[in-house]
C-alpha cells in the first residue's frame, strides 16, 4: 500500500470537517482497521513469486514460437501460438476447467521428478489432425474419441515436438521430455494432490481459421528442485558468465581476415559504338571528372568515401578525405 500525501488545503477541509460533525473520526478508523484485513483462500496457495512466475512465462514465449515453426512446417499451413497467461492455481481447479473430452500429453521430464500435462482443446486437435490427413485444417468438433489410428497419428506430431521443449527450458536445465501417455478423460488423470498448486501456462493457438488454447500443467515438484534458476539475478548471472572469451577472440580474427575489394574511380564518360571501333593510339578521352574534385572510392561495388590520389612508399594510393552520406559511426 502506497502512502498518500495530503496538501494543506486538504488536511484544513478534513479538519474542518471532523470538527463540524460531517465527519465521524471513529468511522474513520475503522474504516482504515477494515482496509488492513486482506481476505487469503487457502485452497490457492501462492508458492511462487511474482518474479518466478515472469521467467516461466518467458520460457513459454520462446516454446510458443518454436512450435509455431514446427507446426508450421509439419502442417504446412498458417499457424500462430503466443502465451495467453501465467497462472498459479490449484490441481482440480485446472482439472474442473478443460472439456470433459479433450487431449492430454503427458510427459516425464528427466532428470526432473514428476510429470507435467500438455492439455490441446479438441478444436485446435481436430485441426491438426485433418490437416494431417490433407484436409484444410477444418475443426469438426463431433468426434467423442479418436480411432486408434486418428490416436497413432496426433501423439506422434506431439512426440515429435518434445525437442521444442527440450531447448525452450535449456537456458534452465538440460531436459529429456518423453510422451509416456496419451489420455482424452481428464477425469483418470490424477497425477498430484487437488490441492496441490500448479503453474498452467496458456497458449492460444491458431490453425487456419481454427482457433483455441493449448494448457500446459506443471507441478510443484517439477518446479521444485530449479526454483532459485527462476529468478532475475540468475538470468542476468547466466548472461554475464556466458561470454566465451575463446569464441570472442576467433570471431575478431575471422573479421580481420575477411577481403573486401577497394575501388577508386578517376571518372566516367559515355561514348557510342562507332567512337569506340574508331579508336586509335594518341586519342584523348574526356571523363566527366574534374581535376580540382575528389575522386570516389567504392568499397564491394557501393561508394563509400571521397579520396584525393597520391604515392605512398613508391606505391599509388588515395588519400581518404570524407565519408559519403551516413556519419562517422558507420561502419
């Protein structure tokens, strides 16, 4: 709660006031008594920090694009998944909020205990499935339950997909993500306590015209033993201690190799075919270069500097006078 400054006309009319009845000093109070009690629900614990929850959320963000490239390519059609929220709530609450009927990937996490929950809304899974089968990326939504081979199909494009998530968490811990099970009734899924906080991570997904959420469930104790690597002071540590001096030194030393090719033009003039095939020894031709200008420097074909000639050591050589457009911060 933030402290609240009052000017001095303001304290004199709250004085004025309480001093002439229209206020009562004793409501007052217990009005402030009331603000200070703060109603907190048991059921949804909050185990995890404001910070925490940011850095799972970015996480996320970075799986959300890459399987948006991986679907993309699989499926080939239009697909965009982004992070919808970042929540921390209770184990049956997340059970009670996906449909009755819906698809659920469960993956083991190694070295990591505990198992997290891919939960895909029917639409978004129909989705994928007729585009498997070359429809149009339609969603029917009327199948109850998939046949074993609609169930072969979509859990391989899901297991195929687990090393998007392998190198989404891999500035967090080395995973190895594995789909152990595939299960359409939420309600033969108890993997954790009800009580039992969860992070679930939404992601809306669009396949075509298809639209809907994509829920990642994930316990307590997978989060568990990486908790103090979801912080900010791990990530800016994790970036400082990142710099590979080795690696630094060979691309300066790539860079100073490279070759470019450097140009410089005494001037240009245009003449037809006949005064070219009529050329003979002696015969002047006329540039449209004056001699009291700057000649032009071309670096890889693209002018780049204003240059005056001249010897250097024996050698012929130009003299770099100014930088073509651009500014001195160019490089």
């Amino acid at each position: 709660m933030t402290d609240e400054i009052l000017s001095q006309n303001e304290i004199d009319s709250l004085l004025s006031a309480i001093t002439s009845g229209e206020m009562d000093a004793e409501e007052l109070q217990k009005e402030e008594q009331e603000k200070k009690v703060r109603v907190y629900d048991f059921k949804r614990a909050l185990r995890y920090s404001k910070d925490q929850i940011r850095s799972v959320s970015r996480i996320h963000e970075n799986y959300a694009r890459l399987l948006t490239t991986f679907f993309s390519s699989q499926l080939r059609t239009y697909i965009n998944i982004s992070v919808a929220s970042v929540d921390q709530i209770p184990y049956e609450e997340f059970i009670r909020s996906i449909p009755q009927v819906t698809v659920l990937n469960i993956y083991s996490v190694a070295p990591l205990d505990g198992r997290l929950i891919m939960e895909v809304n029917p639409n978004i899974a129909y989705a994928m499935l007729d585009r498997v089968l070359g429809g149009k990326g339609s969603s029917e939504n009327k199948v109850e339950k998939f046949t074993e081979i609609e169930t072969i199909l979509i859990s391989q494009l899901f297991e195929k997909a687990v090393v998007n998530l392998q190198e989404a968490w891999s500035s967090i811990v080395e995973l190895d993500p594995v789909l152990e099970e595939f299960e359409m009734n939420p309600q033969f899924l108890q993997m954790v306590s009800p009580n039992e906080t969860v992070v679930v991570v939404s992601l809306h997904t669009t396949i075509g015209e298809t639209s809907g959420m994509i829920n990642i469930c994930i316990p307590h104790n997978i989060l568990e033993p990486i908790i103090s690597k979801l912080s900010v002071h791990y990530w800016m540590q994790a970036t400082t201690n990142n710099k590979d001096s080795d690696a630094y030194e060979k691309i300066s030393k790539n860079i100073q190799d490279v070759q470019i090719e450097g140009k410089a033009f005494l001037g240009e003039t245009d003449i037809n075919i006949q005064e070219f095939l009529n050329l003979n020894k002696g015969d002047v031709i006329s540039l449209n270069q004056s001699i009291d200008h700057p000649l032009t420097m071309a670096i890889n074909n693209e002018a780049k500097f204003y240059v005056q000639p001249g010897n250097y050591k024996n050698k012929m050589s130009v003299q770099v006078l100014e930088q073509i457009g651009g500014n001195e911060n160019d490089e």
